[in-house]
C-alpha cells in the first residue's frame, strides 16, 4: 500500500492506494483540513497523521509518497512547508519510509502531452469517470505522487 500525501495550504490530502502499474487503484481519498495558529495546531495535525499511518499498529503500507511543496515559480504557501515538515515526522514516528516526489516529475510518470498540465492529465487517468467525488487539485497530487512510486511510467 502507498498513501499519496499532498500538503496544501488548509489540509492535507492522502490517497491511499494499492498496486503496481497497470492493477493502481486509488481505495480513499481523505482531507485533513488543519490551521496554522499555535503549536497545538501542529500537534494536532502529527496526531492524526501518525494514526492513519500507523494502522493500529499494522505495517502494511510500503511507502508515503510526498508530494514536495514548489519552490519554483509558483511558491508553495508557508502553512503547506510547515505541513510537509509534520507529515515527515509522522512518518518517522511511525517507521515508514517516505519518498518525496517533485512536480516536475509528475510530468513524465503521467504521460503528460505536449503543454498538458499534470493536474489534468491525473484526472484523465486516475479518476476517468469521476469515482472519487472528493476529486480536487490536492487529490490529483497526492493520488499522482502514489502513482509515481507505485511504478507509473
């Protein structure tokens, strides 16, 4: 199993996936939505990370595909580096290991055409007939990152 995890500025989004290449399928998409206020804020966010994570103590996912926050041109916010920051140490909390994925990269792993965003191109092959009803920017991100590490192209 592989949780896509896509930090945004108000929530973080997971995907939580199975399979390799052609057997991928997304199972849930779940949205943490979070502030930024205080510390108590940031610990409640590693909380309930590092409960999805863990399972109940069962070790049955093999990785967290990390969406990376840009540092390109189009910055990510503030609250979604701080987000990224949390959902690194849940991870470390609960012993899985983490990849991060860049945007960039997303690019290639969907088959992008020539000038195709990848936000699209996720929709066009990851949710074709809208299943997921939670569908969002956040949710082709962090269902992409899974893609990526789940062996996509």
């Amino acid at each position: 199993m592989i949780f896509g995890v896509s930090p945004t500025k108000d929530a973080v989004v997971i995907a939580r996936t199975t399979g390799r290449r052609e057997t991928f399928a997304i199972k849930s998409i779940v949205s943490i939505p979070f502030e930024m206020q205080s510390g108590d804020d940031l610990t409640e966010l590693l909380r309930r990370l590092v409960a999805m994570f863990d399972r109940d103590g069962k070790r049955t996912l093999s990785a967290i595909a990390l969406l990376g926050s840009s540092s390109g041109r189009f910055k990510a916010s503030v609250e979604a580096i701080k987000a990224e920051a949390i959902i690194e140490l849940a991870a470390a909390h609960t012993s899985v290991p983490v990849v991060k994925v860049t945007a960039a990269s997303l690019i290639r792993a969907l088959a992008c055409a020539v000038g195709q965003k990848w936000h699209s191109r996720a929709g066009e092959l990851l949710n074709p007939k809208g299943r997921h009803q939670t569908w969002s920017r956040g949710a082709a991100g962090a269902a992409a990152a899974a893609y990526k590490v789940a062996g996509g192209r």
